[in-house]
C-alpha cells in the first residue's frame, strides 16, 4: 500500500512542477519514478518516464544506460542498443555504454558467432577504456573460450584472477583453457591456488584429477579423489569411478573394487571397468559374472563383448574367448570399427594357440595393410611366420622394417632370429653385437644374441656373447641372469647358483632370481627349507604371479607335504589355465597321493597344452605307466 501510495503522490504532485523545469533535477524525479514504474513492472509508463527524464537532461550519459538497462529487460532489444549507441556518442571515453552493449550481443544475439564478434568488440573496448573492468575481462575470457581460443581465453582469466583473487570459476575455466593447450604443467598450480577458495566442486577435483593423472602424478590424483569423497556432503559417483581407474592404473586392484561396486546398475561403463579390476586382482570368474551381467542388458556392448574375450582367455576358456573375439571382428557395429584391428590381433594370437598358423597370419596380414606404418603388427606378423616355420616370409618382412626401422631393438632381434631361422646363425648373432652399442638397451640384443646359440643347445657359444657383454656392463643384472640360465642348463648348479646371488647382492628383491634360483634347488631336491624360502620371498613380492606359485607347490610337493602342494600348484593353474608344465606337476601330486582319477586328467591337460616334442613324450610316458597301474589296481 505504501508503495503505491507514493506511486500516486509523485504522480499527482509533480505535474506542474514538470512543465516548467527542465533541470537535472526534474530529471532525476522523472527517473526515480521511471526505476518505481519498472519494478511494478508498470513498463509503458516507465518508458515514458525515461524519455521525460532524457528530455530534461539529454546529455546524460548514465540515464542514457540506465534505461537501455530497463529496455533490455523489457525485451527490447532494438530501442536498448539504439539507445546505448546514443550513450556512446555522447561519451566516447565512458566504459559502460560498451559494457552493456557487449552483453546485449553476447545473450541477446542469438549466440551465433557474428555476434559474439561484436560482443568482443565492445568488450575490448571497455577494457581499452578500464583496464580493470571485471564483468568485461569476464565475458572476454569466455567469448574466447567458446570459440575454442584457448590461448586468449587463458590469458583474460589470468587477468581475471589478478583483478578479483577470490573468482573461483577463473582458476577452473583457465586451467581448462590451457589443459585445452596440452600445458598441464601450467594448469595444474592454477588449480591447486583454487582449492583454496573451494575444495568441494567435483568438476573441479575430476579436472585437477585428471590432469595429476595426465602427468602421471597417480599418488597426488588418488589423494585428491580421496579428499573429495570425504569432503563433498553430496556424493558424486563421477570420484568413486575416477578414483578407481586411478588405483587399476596404479595396480592397486583391491582398493578399486569396492569404489566401482558403488555404480554396479548404475553406469554399465563403469562395470566393465570393475570387470578389469577384478581381473587384474585374478577374480577371474566375478569379472566374467559381471561382464555377463552388462551384456545381458545390452548383448552388443563391443567394450563388455571385447573384455570378456580377453578375460575368459586368461582363464583358459579358450573356444569361448575364441567365439568372442570371431564375433567382434565381423560384427557390423560403427563402434566395433575403430578397435577392428585389435580384435583381429587377439583372434590371431588365439589360433596361433592352438596352431592355426594359416588363419592366424590370414588375419595380421589385414591388419598390416590396414596400417603399414604399424611397426608392433609387423613384428607380431614376424613371429607367426616364425612359428609357422615360413622363413622366407619371416626374412622379407624383417628387411622391409630394417629399412623402415634400422635401430629399432625389436626390429633388430627380429632380423636376427629370422636369419637364424634361414640358418644364418652367426649373422645374426654378430647383427646384434654390432648393433648394441649404438641403443639404448645394448645389454637387450647381447642377450638376444645369447639367446640365440642357447635356444640350439650351444652353450658354450650362448655364455661366451655373455661373458664379452659383461666386460663391457659389469654391472648388469640383465647379462648375469643369463649367465646363470646358461649355467643351470648345463648343469653347472653351483656357477649358476652364484650368478644368481651376485644379482641378489644389489637387488635383494629381484623376485624373478629368487624364483629360478629356489626352483633350481627344489628341482634337485637340495636344501630345500632355503629353497623354500627363496621362492615364498618371490611370491611375497608377486602374490599374483602363476610361476612362482607353482615353484612353491612343486617345493612342497619335495618335501611330501601333499596338502600345501596341492593348495598352490590349483592356485597356480587358476591363474594360468593352460600351463603343461602345472598340469604335469598336478599330475605328479595326484599320483603321489594315490588319486590315479585326477592325476590322469592333469596328466591328459598336460599333454592337450603340451608343444614341446621331447616334454610331450615325457608326459605320455607318465601317463602310460598310470594306465598300467590303473589296470593292476582293477
């Protein structure tokens, strides 16, 4: 009531007051009562009012932008710019006519780029005019941003943040500007400066995140998720996702699982993701359950169809990953397109298993004419020509990569072992002892050098290449676990032994030498509690690892103690489902332990896997003399 009261009084009051002034006072009246008529969203009457108020003072520059103001918020956009043009003219050196003709063109102009131009425009010209002009450094800053200017956009919001510190969204949108520009190095101290304004914006923390992770700053990434999972009063499942990749890319599988079990029927992206961390924890059969679970709601996820392949192959379930992956290389799907050649890669390594060469290399061909310049699928080519026994192909395709990739390691071992192959033996050898000096890794070809005389039985030759490598690297681990394999293949234990240990000396926790060197002793059946403790020291460091838990087994199974056997050689085979020499050992346990039913299958899974014709012929013998014993007991 009050306010329309005074409505009235101004309106009845002043009437004959206004036909006879025309001062800066009139004006104001006229103003005032303008700014009441528009809260009253009384807008014809305001505008009148305006213009009245113009007509007393016409070279007021304020009162020119005060009503463009009220005329943008009537939605005349028109008379606004009209008007503030006017303003302008009156005043070339005054900032705000330009300010809000900016804003008119930037939310007003139907945002196309034309617009957004003449928006810029009168922003610079507001900063040309006040240098410090905030609400223009802003709009500048994001008119360039949207236009994909990064550079630009990073450098308003740095002025930005230097006129107002505590403009929170200006450490966010320049340090995306500038991870836009791949200068990670420079966004990420912006970010960090912003987490002390706020620390409880997701975007902000996934951005931040993100960028910790790009640098390969994983412990600062996992900190500042974890940080933010506390912090944030609401949750947001983006952390609990972006926190678990980071802990699968640290290898801290375990810790992941239970964040991405949080999106379980949530985000089927984010179940995949929990597939792999299971996998990598080797909870193989959850993560097949849980890819099941994703495909039963869409069958034709390519991502779920293609980790569930790579998972059931780890399991040993072969033919089904095999159908898997023979889906995904002919399925018409745009999604399966782009990971085509991988698909196709992993079916051929599947047949090669099994022994299917010819479809095998039918398959890497596609995919190297699919991508010449792919130097891994010409090498991956190579070695199924190898095993194929296809020297001819295998040499013509190691001289096209030396000529494409003459000091590339890989490519260098390759040409060496398909000259071999062609019975170039020690050209190949001095290939790669020439060429080792001039690597990075020349201790790498001296002992593919070394491996090839060792894979002929010429051990001599194998240990000399050694020996030569070790004058020039004494130091090197690499040359000495050679040596010792050397060694322990000649049956010279003791100087394998002390290869073994010299490397031991420096790295006392090489879980590899300590793996060969305990297997070595339990093979022998010597010292043994020693032995044991060398291998429990290699799993310890490697829990995961399908060897080492074999050796443990297998030194259990010397020492007669069945159940432990037993307990690690099913762990073992869980983890490599299709290991002959496991399967052997399992069949060796079971006969031990009078179980002929089971040492029979082992024995037979053995031999299924078997690739090696002298260790075949040794199994079947095995399995030969528990049919004998089979037959007596009946």
């Amino acid at each position: 009531m009050a306010y329309k009261y005074l409505l009235l009084v101004l309106a009845l009051g002043g009437n004959s007051v206004i036909a006879q002034d025309t001062s800066p006072a009139s004006s104001y009246y006229h103003f005032s009562l303008a700014k009441l008529y528009h809260l009253n969203e009384a807008y014809s009457d305001a505008v009148k009012e305006f213009e009245r108020a113009l007509e007393d003072d016409p070279q007021s520059v304020a009162l020119h932008t005060e009503f463009a103001k009220s005329l943008m918020e009537m939605g005349e956009i028109k008379r606004a710019v009209e008007i503030c043009e006017k303003a302008a003219a009156l005043d070339p050196n005054d900032p705000e006519p330009h300010n809000i003709l900016g804003g008119i063109y930037y939310s007003y102009g139907g945002r196309t780029n034309q617009m957004k131009e003449k928006a810029l425009a009168e922003f610079s010209r507001v900063l040309e005019l006040r240098p410090d002009h905030l609400d223009a450094l802003q709009s500048v800053a994001e008119i360039h941003r949207e236009a994909g200017r990064f550079e630009e956009a990073a450098e308003a919001y740095a002025r930005v943040r230097e006129v107002a510190p505590g403009r929170f969204g200006a450490y966010f949108f320049g340090a995306q500007a500038l991870a836009q520009l791949d200068k990670a190095g420079e966004a990420i101290p912006i970010l960090e400066n912003g987490l002390r304004i706020r620390d409880d914006v997701p975007e902000y923390l996934l951005l931040l995140g993100g960028l910790y992770e790009e640098t390969d700053q994983l412990d600062k990434a996992i900190e500042l998720y974890g940080k933010g999972l506390e912090n944030i009063s609401k949750p947001d499942l983006r952390l609990n996702h972006r926190m678990g990749l980071a802990l699968m890319s640290a290898g801290r599988f375990g810790e992941a699982i239970p964040l991405l079990e949080k999106l379980v029927g949530i985000s089927p992206e984010a179940e995949i993701d929990l597939a792999r961390a299971l996998r990598g924890e080797k909870r193989l059969q959850e993560a097949v359950e849980v890819l099941e679970g994703v495909l039963r709601q869409d069958p034709h996820d390519i991502e779920a169809n293609f980790e569930l392949a790579k998972t059931l192959a780890v399991l040993g379930e072969k033919e089904r990953a095999r159908a898997k992956f023979e889906y995904l290389t002919r399925v018409d799907d745009p999604r399966a397109e782009a990971h085509r050649r991988y698909f196709k890669t992993n079916l051929a390594l599947l047949y090669e298993e099994e022994g299917r060469f010819d479809e095998a290399i039918e398959l890497l061909e596609q995919v190297v004419e699919e991508d010449p310049e792919d130097v891994d699928s010409k090498l991956t080519l190579f070695f199924a020509y190898k095993e194929a026994s296809r020297v001819e192909d295998a040499l013509s395709l190691t001289e096209e990569l030396i000529r494409e990739y003459p000091e590339g390691p890989y490519v260098l071992i390759a040409r060496a072992q398909a000259l071999a192959a062609n019975d170039q033996l020690d050209e190949g050898v001095k290939l790669l002892q020439a060429e080792s000096a001039k690597t990075a890794e020349p201790e790498l070809l001296l002992v593919a050098a070394s491996q090839l005389f060792f894979a002929r039985e010429m051990f001599g030759e194998s240990a000399s290449v050694v020996q030569e490598g070790l004058i020039e690297y004494p130091g090197s681990g690499r040359l000495r676990f050679q040596l010792g394999a050397i060694y322990e293949r000649q049956s010279d234990f003791g100087a394998a032994e002390e290869e073994f240990k010299k490397i031991l000396q420096d790295n006392p926790d090489d879980a590899d030498v300590l793996n060969y060197l305990g297997y070595m002793l339990v093979d022998r059946g010597v010292r043994l509690e020693e032995a044991t403790g060398y291998i429990k020291r290699a799993v310890e460091l490697d829990p995961f690892n399908g060897a080492y838990l074999d050796s443990l087994g297998w030194a259990y199974f010397k020492q007669d103690d069945w159940h432990q056997a037993e307990l690690y050689l099913q762990k073992a085979i869980r983890l490599n489902r299709s290991d002959p020499v496991i399967f052997e050992h399992l069949g060796d346990l079971y006969t031990k332990m009078e179980n002929l039913e089971r040492a029979q299958e082992y024995y037979e899974r053995s031999i299924a896997n078997q690739a090696k014709q002298d260790e075949l012929e040794r199994v079947k013998r095995k399995l030969d003399d528990l049919s004998i014993s089979t037959a007596r007991q009946n």
